[in-house]
C-alpha cells in the first residue's frame, strides 16, 4: 500500500471510530430516569408558575440537555390547583447536580427571578413534592406523544405494602401486563419504579389518551381481556398481594408541555 493510500485510510478510520464513540456516549443504553416535581398551589398563582416553568426552568432544562419535559394541570377542590412536571434524565447524576446548575445559571436566575424572589408573605406555592424514579425493563425509555395532538394524561402510582410485593408488581408489569396495555389502547409514555420520595414503594405510570371517552373504553377493554384475566388470576399476582392503593389522575397538559 502507498504511503498516501495508508494515511487517507487511517485518517478515516480514526474518525469513523470518534464518531462511533462520540455517537455512544451521546446515546445512553441503560434506562432512563425520571423526577415528577408537584407544585400544589391556590389558582390565582397559577399564571406566575406558568411564567416560571415556560421561561425560566423548561430553557435551562433544554441548555442542560435534559428531557423531554412534560408539565400537567390537575384541578383540585376548593381553588386549588396541582401543576407537575416530569423531567427526564439519562443518569442519576443529572439528577443530584440540577440544584447546583440552576443556581449558578445566570439566565435562570433572570428569567424566574418573580417565582424566585417570591416574599414569605405571598407564596407562589403551598408545597413542592418531588419523587426520584428508574424506568422499569418493559418500557427503559420514555415513549413520547405527538404534542401537536389533543392530549389526556392518566397519572397512576400503585403502592405496595413492603419492597417485596413491589417488585413483584413491577415483575408483572414486564411479564405481560404491559404488552396487555398496549394491545388493548393503555398508551404507555413512561413506567417507572420510585427510588426516593412520597408513598413509597411503588410504582409510577403515565399513559396517554386524545380524550376522555377514550380513556374510559380503553379501560373496559382492558378489564375484560382474556390474557389479563389469566394473568391476574396466578396467585403470586393478585391484588390483594401486592397492590395496596392505586392514586389515579387525570391531567391537562400546558400550552408549553413537550410531553
């Protein structure tokens, strides 16, 4: 081989290699993972969150690389209000540095100064809930929905009643219940296991449907399908074994939502 022949061919194997690596280390192939942040709030402050989560913390979210981000309204009694975000994060680390990040984000910090410099004495929120989540092996990545499309959220969280029982919901999950869900139209957009946070342990579920007489069918279809009641039929997989509550919910995604 000429000189010149072998050099051109190294050159282009040493940048078919860089990109191969670069293209991994952009590309994690382990599951994902998921914080859902819970704004619980009176109405009237609802347009300041909003301001807050549209300019200020969605754009540095999206500078940081994280997400999709998907933000949802929940109408509660008596004027108040849940607003929740889930963020999507490739490792644990995001996870742990976003406080530290935001902090020292100068557009951040200009952008969601109102929300940020909010006086004791008029809060812009009651609490902020948030849980830590690690996307279960049926579904290790989010599954995201057409956002120009009309949208109901179904929030669920199963709580068990010690780790145990947990897991072998979760085992349920990936064994069949969740091919049952997708064939029966339970659009799935993120399954995920609580590591740190509220109710625990259980599990958390987003699913996705145009409208609501949607939902409801999808539900009825489910409930009578043959497999799933073959499945819930196996002893170790009983309700009452493993399930000790179901919160179920139903959210309006917002005008900015990616989700």
């Amino acid at each position: 081989m000429k000189r010149r022949d072998f050099l051109k061919t190294s050159v282009t194997a040493s940048a078919t290699a860089a990109t191969t690596l670069a293209a991994s280390a952009a590309a994690p192939s382990g599951p994902e993972y998921y914080e859902l942040r819970t704004w619980s709030l009176k109405a009237a402050k609802q347009a300041l969150l909003d301001t807050y989560l549209r300019q200020a913390l969605l754009p540095a979210l999206i500078r940081f690389g994280l997400g999709p981000v998907g933000c949802f309204v929940e109408l509660q009694p008596n004027d108040e209000v849940k607003v929740h975000a889930l963020i999507t994060y490739s490792s644990p680390e995001q996870f742990a540095t976003l406080s530290a990040r935001l902090a020292g984000d100068a557009a951040y910090q200009q952008a969601g100064a109102e929300y940020l410099n909010a006086k004791a004495s008029d809060p812009v929120y009651s609490r902020i809930e948030s849980s830590f989540m690690a996307a279960i092996e049926g579904l290790p990545k989010l599954v995201k929905p057409d956002p120009t499309k009309s949208r109901l959220f179904n929030l669920r969280i199963y709580e068990s009643h010690n780790e145990r029982a947990g897991k072998k919901k979760i085992e349920m999950f990936n064994r069949g219940e969740l091919a049952i869900f997708k064939r029966t139209g339970l659009t799935p957009v993120m399954f995920a296991e609580t590591l740190s946070g509220t109710l625990m342990p259980n599990l958390t579920y987003l699913l996705v449907f145009p409208d609501d007489d949607t939902r409801k069918k999808a539900w009825d279809t489910f409930r009578a399908d043959p497999e799933w009641l073959k499945l819930k039929a196996v002893p170790e997989y009983a309700d009452k074994e493993i399930v000790l509550k179901v919160t179920n919910r139903l959210l309006t995604p917002t005008p900015y939502s990616e989700l």
